[in-house]
C-alpha cells in the first residue's frame, strides 16, 4: 500500500512586495529582536476577535492562533 503525499511546497510568490511594505521593513530593519515562534501578539488578537466576530462565537483566542511565514513552517509548529 501507498500513502498519499500531499506538495505543500508552493515556492516563493510571483506577486511584487507592495512599495508601502518594502518602506516598512526599511524603516525597521535595525530591530533584529526575535519574534515569538507564534507570530505577532497582536495580529494574533485581532484574528481571533474577527473570527469570534464574524462567527458569533467566543471561544477564539489568541492562544489557539498561530501566524507565520507559509506553510512549510506553520505545518511543522502544528505537529
């Protein structure tokens, strides 16, 4: 028997960073601090507040959020 294996692998996006974003990380290249493996707190809290919004519920929080770079990294936090 063989199991299916599924690409996750889509490469690098063949859409250009927006000028407004490449200003942006300009501005703040010389914060080099690490993030938390979580992604950004507060997009975080403000997933799980749309979400509880937009679906009437209350149990989102930013706890069961997580937020990075593509898949590849997110499916590994998952495991």
């Amino acid at each position: 028997d063989y199991l299916k294996i599924y690409k996750f692998g889509l490469g690098q996006s063949p859409f250009p960073v927006p000028n407004k974003m490449v200003k942006r990380l300009q501005d703040h290249a010389h914060e080099k601090d690490y993030m938390s493996s979580r992604g950004y707190q507060p997009l975080r809290e403000a997933i799980a507040q749309y979400l509880n919004n937009k679906h009437d519920l209350k149990h989102f929080d930013a706890s069961n959020i997580i937020v990075g770079p593509g898949s590849k990294e997110l499916m590994y936090h998952i495991q």
